[in-house]
C-alpha cells in the first residue's frame, strides 16, 4: 500500500501486516520494561551480580551494542568527511542502527549503575582521571549528535516536508552535516578506545593489562579499530536482513561490495595488531607477572579454553578479513555476508573476553578456581531489549522515512 | 564539571578534558542554532516572496 504519510514512490505492508510484524517485538519489550523496573524499584539484588561480577551480563551487552553502533560514526567519516559518494545510500540507516545501539547502551547503563536517579554525579563530579568518565561524556554527547543526524532523515517525511520550515531545516542540516560527523568521529574515538582502556590500565589483573603509548594502553587503539572494521559489516548486515524481512531490493551490491572492502582492510590491519599485542602480551606483559599464556585458559570452565583465543582471532578475525579483502569473496554473496557475521561474532567474542573473562579469572594466589557466573532473567531479558526496541525503531523508521535512497529506483 | 565545584582544580589534565568536551557541545550546539536560525530566515523569505 502507499499513503502520502510514506516515502514517494514506494510501497509498504498493509496496517494489520505491520502490526502483526510488531507484535512479537511489543511482547518482549513489555517483559523487558516490567524486568527493568523490577531492577529499579527492588534493587540489583534481582541479578546475580557478585563480588566477582559487579557488573552483571550487561557490561557485555553495553561493549558490544556500542562496538557494533560504531557503523554509524565510521560511515559518516566516509560519507561526508572523506567523500565517498557510494556510502550515502546507506547512511541514514546507519544513523538508525546507531541511535538504536547508543540509546540501548545508555538504558543498560542504567541499569548497570543501579540508581540512575544518580547518573548526572559522573557528570557534574567529574573524576577526569577515570577513563569511564571520559566514556560517560564522549558516549553522552555522541548520542545527541547521533540524534541531530537523525532529526533531518525524520523531518524528510512526506508529511513533515509539507511544513516549508521543516523542510528548510532538513536541507540546512543536511548543509553542515560534515560539522556534526567530525564532532561524531571525534567524540566516538575517545569513548570506543577508552572502553579499550579500562580493561589495559587494570595492572591488578594481568589478564587485561597492557603497555601502550603515554597513558593509553594498546587495547584503546584496538577496540577504536576493530568498532571502525566491524560497525559498516554490521550495518550492511543489518541491510541485508531487512531486505530479506521485506522481499525487497534496499541498496545496490556495489555499496555493500564497498563496504565490505573497507571493512576488510580495516579488520586484516586490526587483527594484525592485535595478533601482535597477543603475542607481546603472552611473551613479555604476562611472564614478568608471573603467568604464562597457558595459565589464562586452563584450569577454568570449558568456555574459557584456549579455543576461545583461536575463535576471535583466527575464525572470526583472519578468515573474514581474508575473504573481504578479496575481489572473489565480496563478489559472492554468501561469502561476503558470511564473512561478516564471523566478524561481528568475533568482535562480540573480543568483548566478551576482555571484561567478563577479566573478572573470571583468580586474582589472589589462593584462589585456584575461576568465577562462573549465570545471569538472572532480569538481566538476560534486559539484554534482548535492544533487540526488540531496534525492530521497531528500525521498523518504523523504514516505513515512514526514506533510509535507503536506491529502494525507489531497484523496485520499480 | 564546573570550576565552582569541590573537585575542580586548576590543571592542564583539567582544561583538556573539560576543553574538549565543552568545545564538542559547543560545535553541535552552535551548528543546531545555525540551522535553527537560517531555517527561520528562508522561510520568512519565503513568505515575502509570496505577499509580492
């Protein structure tokens, strides 16, 4: 169907599809909030947190969702600060897949810190010396300059543009987009690298901690590097999934075979480095602390083996990076997009080790096993929730806003 | 935050992070006014043209 209150020129689901299509998402969503404010009203008692594990299955998700929402900060430096004219078509549905993942990290945040009646102290009595404070402000002000990106994409509505105010605002914004990019690359390069640079300054836990360069320890370069490799795979994938949800064309494959190359590059320089501070770290970092590599993962649960080092840099690192970068893999479809969800599984992986196996593992010479740790519901449905919130934000986002420039144009 | 609070002291560390992150807001702010403001003015334009 069309209706005036939908892009010109394409055709969405009829109102009872949509619905229908929503419903499932609503359903979670209802659980999620009644769990979140369980959270809120009753305390972090309803998680499994421990002494161990302050900061439950949700500082995973948080890492992860802002790493993967790296797409929208890394594709507005290609699209309006380099000029690459190709990544245009797909960058307001970055800006989208951003505001989801930016918003999802702020609400589990505020969970994570348990009296969000408090948030505004990290704010107001800043401790600059903190690389979380630094996290604070860069991932707050990127959020609201991830929203002024999204207010022109909303304001180009059909419906909206009829206002000749809105419709000048959006070409204005539209104008000066380039400022509000650079401040977006700007401020996501503090806060992607110093999430990095909380585990490395940790020199109480060998695990997680690295040299580096003046006061930043390499993890701050690699977790800046590998959200700039792998946010443009997880945006093309996304992409790529609607269009298989929706039956329907979204982008050309030269815009997905771009991406995959930039990304490809991006993830064979980012799995290099991090191979070589591997390395350091095994031979040099950890032995003058008294640990060998093995050490690391031996002796603990089963998914702390030393396959989950072999699944994050060579599976899911290496192998993506070596299909992306060749003319063949990003020609075939299947190798193209399998290769990047082995690249978002292996940046989640990286995550996951770099701060729940950090807290894992035994820091006092007489604790010889490991902290297991299983998140309550409340936390592991508060972890669906941005999955659930996205599919309606994207959602909607698609039915009433031109994201994809080319829709028009591949289905006539 | 601000230099009126108990935790602020007068340091290099200090202007820098504060700096950068004040000069971040400034930008967005000051490009949002800039379009705000020119937004204004091409749609009065607009409605000059018209009463002609």
């Amino acid at each position: 169907m069309t209706t005036p209150a939908f892009p010109e020129g394409v055709k969405r689901c009829g109102n009872g599809q949509f619905i229908l299509w929503l419903l499932p998402a609503f359903l979670v969503l209802l659980i999620a909030v009644y769990a979140m404010f369980r959270v809120w009203f009753y305390g972090l008692n309803q998680t499994n947190m421990n002494d161990a594990y302050g900061f439950a299955i949700w500082i995973w998700a948080d890492l992860a969702v802002i790493a993967l929402g790296g797409g929208a900060f890394f594709s507005g430096f290609l699209a309006y600060i380099i000029g690459v004219k190709n990544v245009k078509n797909i960058i307001n549905f970055a800006v989208v897949l951003g505001v989801v993942c930016y918003t999802s990290a702020l609400l589990i945040l505020g969970l994570d810190v348990g009296q969000p009646l408090r948030g505004w102290f990290i704010f107001w009595h800043a401790n600059i010396h903190s690389m979380l404070t630094e996290v604070a402000f860069c991932l707050t002000i990127y959020l609201g300059v991830l929203i002024v990106e999204f207010i022109p994409v909303i304001l180009e509505n059909p419906k909206i543009q009829k206002n000749r105010f809105f419709h000048h605002m959006a070409h204005n914004m539209h104008e000066i987009m380039a400022v509000f990019a650079a401040t977006g690359v700007f401020l996501s390069f503090f806060h992607q690298g110093s999430l990095g640079g909380v585990p490395g300054v940790l020199y109480g836990r060998p695990f997680a901690f690295r040299e580096g360069l003046f006061i930043w320890p390499w993890t701050f370069f690699l977790f800046t590097w590998s959200a700039a490799a792998v946010g443009p795979l997880f945006t093309a994938t996304m992409c790529r999934l609607a269009e298989f949800i929706t039956g329907k064309r979204l982008v050309k494959d030269d815009v997905y075979r771009l991406l995959a190359k930039i990304s490809g590059w991006m993830l064979l320089t980012y799995i290099i480095a991090k191979s070589i501070d591997t390395i350091y770290w095994a031979t040099v970092t950890a032995p003058a602390r008294g640990f060998t590599l093995m050490d690391f993962y031996s002796n603990n649960p089963a998914y702390y083996g030393i396959w989950i080092l072999i699944a994050e840099i060579l599976i899911c690192g290496f192998l993506p990076a070596l299909i992306l970068i060749t003319q063949k893999g990003r020609e075939n479809k299947k190798l193209l997009f399998g290769a990047a969800i082995l690249a978002i599984i292996g940046l989640c992986i990286n995550r996951w080790v770099m701060v729940l196996q950090v807290l894992a593992a035994p820091l006092k010479p007489f604790q010889e096993e490991w902290f297991v740790y299983s998140p309550a519901w409340t936390e592991v449905i508060t972890t669906i929730l941005p999955v659930a919130y996205g599919i309606i934000l994207i959602s909607l986002a698609y039915r009433f806003l031109p994201l994809f420039p080319q829709e028009r144009e591949l289905n006539p | 935050m601000f230099p009126f609070l108990y935790e602020w002291s007068w340091y290099l560390g200090q202007y820098l992070f504060m700096g950068a992150a004040g000069f971040a807001i400034s930008v967005v702010g000051a490009g949002l006014t800039y379009c705000i403001v020119m937004s204004i003015i091409h749609t009065m334009q607009e409605d000059e043209h018209a009463d002609h």
